[in-house]
C-alpha cells in the first residue's frame, strides 16, 4: 500500500515536471514573436541551453544548497520511495531554470550568448537556491523568525515572490546595466522606434502554452496526491481570467497586453493560490493586469527601461503583488483558508526583492566589468550571435 501511495505521488509530481517543462517552449515562442525576425533564432537556442547547462547547476550545486540532499549516493539509495526525491528535483528544476528564462525575455537583441550562459549557471546554482530554502526548506530560521514575531510564516504556495518577482528582479539589474536596444531612444530625445513584436501568433502561442503549463506549475506544487487541491485549479483560472480582462481593457486591445494578461494573473495567485477564495483571486489577478499594462508602458516610455518582453512589470511587479495579496485575500476575514500575516507577507516579498536585487546587479555587473554582457554594434544591427543569419550561413555550406 505504501509502494502504491509512493508510486502515485511519483507520478503526479512527474506530470507536474512535464508540464512546467513544457513552459520552457511558452517562454522561447513568448520570446521569438516580440523580438525582430533576425533575433528568433538566439531566443530559440537560448531558451534551450539555459535549461541544459542549469540542470547541471542545480544537480550538483544548487538543489543541495537549498534543500541539503545530493545525488551521489548508489543508485539503490536514490530510487528509495520509487525515487520520488528525483522526479521532487525534476520538478524544483523546472522552476529553477525559469529564473533565466525570464530573464532572457528583458535582456533580449542585445546580450551576449556565452555570459548569459555563465550568468545563468550562477543563478541558478547560488542566488535562486539560496532565497529558495529559506522560503521553501526553513533554511537560515528567516521562517521560523517570522512565525515568532507575527505568528504565521511566509507564504508562497507555488513561487509568486521564490520564482518570479525573483526572475522579474534579476531581470531589472541586467536590463539596467546592459543599456537599451540601438535606435530604441534615440539621443536627441525624439520618440524612437517601438520595435513591433515580429509575429502576433508565436507571440499568442507562447502566452497560450505558459497558460495552460501553469495548472501544473501550481497544482503539482503539492508535490502529492494526498494534498492535491481543486481550490488551486480553481483560483488559477480565475486569477487568469482577471489578468486577461484588465489587460484587454487597460492596454485598448492591444495584443501584446492581452496575452500577457492572464500571464500576470497567474504570477500574482501562485503565492495564495491554496488558500484564497475564488473571488478573491479574481480580484488579484484584475489588478495585476492593470499593473503589467501600467508599469511597462512606464517602464518603456517614461523611465525609458528597454525591458523588452516586460518581465519586470510582469514578474517582477506582478509577483511582489502576489506575494503581500496572499496576506490579503487569504485571511479569513476575506473568505480565504487564514494562516497568514500580511505583516510576513510584506517582509518575505521584500526580502525576495532585495535578495535578487543585489544579486542581479552583483552577477551582471561582474560580467561586464570582466568579459563584456554587451553584443557589438556590428553584431546588434546583423543580429544576436547565433542569429539566424549565422545558423543559415553555416547550414547552407
């Protein structure tokens, strides 16, 4: 009985891995219908190496680091319980190799290949694990501070602040510190070019395969079948349909925003996904619709951040919402499960922003001092390394 009980949660985190795996796909054709058409192929084959080179990361480096368990034990030790402490690994480095994944989409048409490449191992081995086991393992005693001085811990069921105002906020340093796209302001002040995505439908393919691979992301956040929740389903859909309404309204139609609509919602209700009530996530998700459509035009226009797929507004703003609304909608007086405090919501999340803060600047700004993050002129205007018009010249020989 108890091999059966351990071979269904197997399975069921398995699925879960799939599916967020899947996401990685939703990522890259996010990624190649906003970029230019001479920049699809760096963002395919980024997304792609990016998870390769941080599943070994995480496997020897950071799933130790944030959860005290490594691999190198005999195989017999490692398929105890039908080896569900692997497909639990499966399943965290899905999450973890979407911190680069997001940060590509606001790096995009101007970063070097390989220091992103080393910019991702780093991250992904060092700072993610690290604010992950403090959030998720109890590492360091920050949650059990938190349960002594408010009485409830932080809160993050499926990553609003572990996964993705972190990815959001590493983003901003390297946004920053690279500098904006050529010709996107021009010097003289004028209003520059908008760089239009270069295709609508992978762009919606993308937004689409995010959104249906998101069920996974917080149902399987569980992590068994015996805790398997339909209120997560539940309050996903209707954070998701929250973000795509006020995105549709708030961005005019515009495509761009509707489809990263229902994006934001679903970043915003991972943190309380398990304990809000459906009305309650579908409010999360109208304001962080609104919030995507009113920070990036900011973000772009104003404070002049070529964040080019606005993963900050998206992840980085959305996420930190999602991380102090847990502390909001989930108390009981709002008709949530209760077991929260928003005053440990509001420190956790800012913790999370500091954390990754620093060290997006610490990572980038080291690799620019020493190697150079910045592509050249020539290569900018021709397009990313490993462009497309590389690959075809090589392959046309």
């Amino acid at each position: 009985m108890e091999s059966l009980q351990a071979g269904s949660d197997v399975l069921f985190v398995l699925l879960g891995a799939i599916l967020v795996l899947f996401m990685h796909s939703g990522f890259a054709f996010l990624e190649v219908g906003t970029v230019r058409e001479k920049n699809q192929v760096n963002a395919l084959v980024k997304i792609f190496s990016d998870f390769a080179v941080c599943t070994v990361a995480y496997f020897f480096i950071g799933y130790p680091l944030a959860y005290g368990i490594d691999f190198l034990a005999p195989a017999s030790e490692l398929a105890v319980n039908n080896g569900y402490e692997l497909v639990k690994f499966f399943f965290l480095l899905t999450f973890a190799a979407a911190i680069p994944a997001i940060i590509s989409g606001g790096i995009a048409e101007r970063a070097r290949f390989y220091p992103q490449i080393a910019a991702s191992v780093i991250i992904v081995a060092f700072i993610y694990p690290f604010f992950e086991g403090i959030v998720w393992n109890g590492n360091f005693g920050f949650q059990q501070w938190l349960e002594d001085l408010t009485g409830a811990a932080f809160h993050d069921f499926a990553g609003s602040i572990v996964v993705h105002a972190m990815g959001g906020w590493l983003a901003l340093g390297a946004v920053i510190l690279l500098g904006a796209r050529r010709g996107r302001y021009p010097s003289n002040g004028g209003t520059g070019s908008n760089f239009a995505p270069s295709s609508i439908p992978f762009l919606a393919l993308g937004a689409w395969i995010l959104t249906v691979g998101w069920f996974g992301f917080n149902v399987m956040s569980a992590q068994s079948v015996e805790g398997v929740s339909g209120l997560v389903a539940m309050n996903s859909l209707m954070a998701m349909a929250g973000g795509a309404i006020a995105a549709l309204v708030a961005g005019r139609a515009d495509p761009g925003f509707l489809h990263n609509g229902p994006l934001a919602g679903l970043v915003a209700v991972c943190a309380g996904s398990d304990i809000m009530h459906p009305l309650g996530s579908l409010v999360v998700g109208l304001v962080a619709g609104v919030l995507f459509v009113a920070a990036f035009t900011a973000a772009q226009n104003r404070w002049k951040i070529d964040d080019v797929l606005g993963v900050w507004p998206l992840h980085g703003l959305c996420g930190a919402w999602g991380g102090i609304a847990a502390g909001i909608f989930g108390s009981q007086a709002l008709g949530g499960l209760g077991g929260v405090s928003l005053v440990s919501q509001v420190i956790g999340t800012l913790a999370g922003i500091i954390i990754a803060t620093i060290g997006g600047f610490l990572v980038y700004g080291i690799l620019k001092r020493f190697v150079g993050i910045r592509l050249s002129e020539e290569e900018e205007y021709n397009g990313a390394d490993l462009s497309i018009h590389k690959i075809s010249s090589t392959s046309s020989r």
